[in-house]
C-alpha cells in the first residue's frame, strides 16, 4: 500500500443539519443549502446528512426528505445520507425512497446505512412500534435491501418490487463506530465509512477488520474507506479553538442528557464541564483537527498518512454560519494545493 498524500484522496462533508441556540430548523435547513452549494463550488465529493431522532439541535430526523432538498439545490455534488439507520425502517420503504431519489437526481445519490437507532430506545420503538428492529437482525435487512434494488444480490426470493427502485444503481456503504460493519462491509466488498469523529480509539482497529476481510465484488475492486473528522478551521488557532467550545458544549450535554440546542462559543470551557467530564470528551472527540490553515493541513497530513483513508469526511458543528463556511473554505484550499 502506498502512502497517500491529500491530494490523492477525495473530501466530502456531513452536515448534522446543527439547530443553533436562538435559531429554527428553518434556518438550519437554509443554511444546509447554502453550505451545500459553497461546497459544491469547493469541489467537495459528496455531501451527506444524518437520521437522528429525538434530539432538538439535529434537523435532519427526516433524512430522505432532507437529501432531496439539498439535491434540488445543487447540480453536480453528490448527495446521500450518513446514514439512514436501518433497523428503524422496513428495508422496501429505504428502497423506495431512494430509489426515488435516484431517479429524480441520477448519478448522484449514496445511501449509507447505520445499525444504531440514531437515537434513545424508547424513541426507537416509538418509530418502530416493535422490537423486530434489532440491530442484530441487520445483515438480513440489508440483504433484503440491496436485493429490491438488484435481486440478483439478495439470497430470498421475493414477489415484492421496488418502484422506483429496481434496477437503479444506488451506492451502498455501511457505516460503523466499531468493528461489526467493518468486517460485514469487507465480506461484501461495499464501501466503509468510520465514524473516528466521536469514536477515535476504534479507527484503526475497524480499518484493519475492513481491508483484511475485503473480498472483491460488482462494487468494488479494492477496499475504499472513508473517515469521518471534525475539523474546525479558521484564520488563526486561537480562533478556531474558539468555534471549537460549540462543538464541546454539544457533546457535553449529551452526556449529560441535557438535549440543548448547539450553543455560542465560549471563552473558557472550564467554567463549564468538570475535570472528568474533560477527560472523557478528550478522549472522545481525540481525532478532531482544530486550528488554522498550517496546523489544519499538518493535521490532515498526519491522519490520511496514518490510517491510509481514501476520503476523509468533514463535520464541522460552528454556531456561526459564516464562520462554518469558512472553515470549509479553508479545508478546501488545503486539499486542493
């Protein structure tokens, strides 16, 4: 395996459609168009939102529709979900959405796949009225699901079409924070996105699951892992160490089950989180890369060196919209020099 450097790899964007203290889902769905069509004009590759449920700073609980809005917006970046969580839905209503969202935008839609609920359980049976979503039945869903779009794949035999759906090429990637997805991407020669932004001491271990279990499929050739990192980049470090307390001040409270809208920067996060609370967000948040444009791209640099991704996927949670934008201005000019 060679070294890669960041300009052999691509960069894509996660937008957690973030619901900013004194702002709207609204607002938060404007600005997602308004940074999907900066970054389309950046030469980002893909731009993905996330299912999430039940938590008042995330807007995007209805991903599919979510998707087809930025879609409609932009022209040529590619757009999809990272990812819609599988055992909340029956694997012919994923289909048919997608499906549909492939053949209103063709060439241009991913559908990543989760096996969390994205959310608490009693919300998750709140959308699944039963148990028989349980993530461990969920290489069976996703075997019924690749098979509604290409029946060839699945190893059923079923009457049921999708329409549309059936016949569409639809990227599939799986999606992890652990090793479970990792091995099952490998075994079934899909593309593997890790989630290092909030789960860093797993990334290499995933990583190696992924490439050492990759058999070579109608998909893929050869592995393609994409890494997902917070980066918060502005003019100078202090600055962006600055936007970075926003970032802090949402982890914290989900750890503490607080559910608060993401918060305005703040000069000193000691005032806020006790000492083992800062320990434990250290080390969740441990491969986040927050600076200006020389420590951002030795950063970069580093991580693509280390684990050998072949697309690194930024999520950056600033409160300020211009300032978000910013950040991937300049993330954008690091990898495009």
């Amino acid at each position: 395996m060679s070294d890669k450097q960041l300009k052999d790899i691509d960069y894509s964007v996660l937008d957690l459609a973030p619901v900013i203290e004194g702002g709207s889902p609204a607002e938060s769905f404007a600005n997602s168009v308004n940074l999907a069509q900066n970054v389309e004009k950046m030469g980002f590759t893909r731009y993905w939102m996330a299912e999430h449920h039940n938590m008042p700073f995330i807007a995007s609980s209805a991903t599919s529709v979510a998707i087809s809005h930025i879609a409609h917006h932009t022209s040529t970046i590619r757009v999809g979900a990272g990812g819609i969580m599988l055992p909340n839905h029956a694997p012919l209503v994923i289909a048919e959405q997608f499906g549909t969202l492939e053949t209103l935008f063709p060439g241009r839609i991913d559908l990543g796949l989760g096996r969390a609920p994205g959310t608490d359980q009693t919300t998750a049976y709140a959308l699944r009225r039963n148990k028989d979503g349980d993530a461990n039945n969920f290489p069976a869903q996703l075997d019924e699901l690749r098979g509604y779009f290409d029946p060839t794949l699945s190893t059923g035999i079923r009457s049921v079409r999708a329409v549309p759906g059936e016949g569409l090429n639809v990227p599939i990637w799986l999606l992890g924070s652990s090793g479970f997805s990792a091995q099952l991407a490998g075994q079934l020669g899909l593309p593997f996105s890790f989630a290092s932004h909030f789960s860093p001491n797993n990334t290499m271990g995933a990583l190696d699951l992924y490439r050492r279990n990759f058999t070579a499929s109608s998909t893929l050739s050869e592995p393609h892992a994409m890494l997902g990192v917070n980066i918060i980049a502005a003019d100078t470090d202090e600055e962006a160490e600055r936007l970075a307390t926003s970032l802090y001040q949402q982890f914290l409270n989900l750890v503490r089950n607080t559910n608060m809208l993401l918060q305005p920067p703040v000069e000193n996060m000691d005032d806020i989180w006790m000492e083992h609370e800062k320990h434990a967000l250290q080390q969740q948040l441990g491969s986040s890369i927050i600076g200006g444009p020389d420590k951002v791209r030795k950063e970069l640099e580093t991580f693509v060196a280390d684990t050998q991704a072949d697309e690194i996927m930024v999520i950056s949670q600033i409160y300020d919209h211009g300032a978000r934008v910013r950040s991937y201005e300049i993330v954008a000019d690091i990898m495009n020099s």
